[in-house]
C-alpha cells in the first residue's frame, strides 16, 4: 500500500489545458478507482478547471492500465457522459491494453462517444 500511495499522482496533476487548441488533457494512467468518491472526486476537478471556460474543449484522454471494478463501470460512464455534455467538443482516447480495446471496442474508436471516458 504504501508503494502504491507514494506513486499516486494528484488529480490537479491528471488535468492540464492548453489554450492554444483548447485542448483539454487528461491522463489517468494507472489511476484506480476504487469508490463513488473517487469518481465524484475525479468530476469535481474536471468541472472545477473546465466550468469558467466559455467554450467546449477537445478532450485527449490517457487510459492506460486505469482500473475500475465492474460494479462502478455504469457510475463511471454516466459520470463521463455527464462531462462529455457539458465541457467537450470531441474526444480522443488512448490505451496501450489490448484489453481494454477489445472491452471497450467500438466506443474507443468513436471520439465523439461519451461512454467510456471523463476525461
């Protein structure tokens, strides 16, 4: 536990724009969401940066080895569908696991989807 909390990487650090493009960064590679407070806290931060804007952002969104159990998929997707209404233009999504293409499959290659990522 303690290799794993001295990885983590903030939230604040998982979200980065760029103005120039309105390109709206999100990297949760290797986050694990273990609670409905881990997403809640993950769409707070999101909205947090994104609400001022005047205008919708293009999402990039780095999904490698992002672990969510089963049972909080469906909170999860909701939660991104949520963002993807209220602050995305579009969305890109990355993932280097063969897994999760093949779990994700045609939602992963639909940038304008927003089932599957927050970002």
């Amino acid at each position: 536990g303690i290799r794993t909390d001295q990885l983590a990487i903030p939230l604040t650090e998982r979200l980065a724009y760029a103005p120039h493009g309105r390109l709206f960064f999100v990297d949760l590679e290797r986050l694990t969401i273990k609670t409905q407070a881990d997403i809640d806290a993950l769409q707070a931060a999101v909205s947090t940066l994104l609400t001022p804007m005047s205008h919708r952002v293009h999402a990039i969104v780095n999904r490698d080895h992002l672990s969510i159990p089963p049972d909080l998929e469906a909170a999860y997707n909701a939660m991104t569908a949520d963002l993807y209404e209220r602050f995305y233009a579009d969305i890109t999504r990355y993932t280097t696991s063969a897994f999760l293409r093949l779990k994700c499959g045609e939602t992963l290659s639909l940038g304008a989807q927003p089932t599957d990522v927050p970002g």
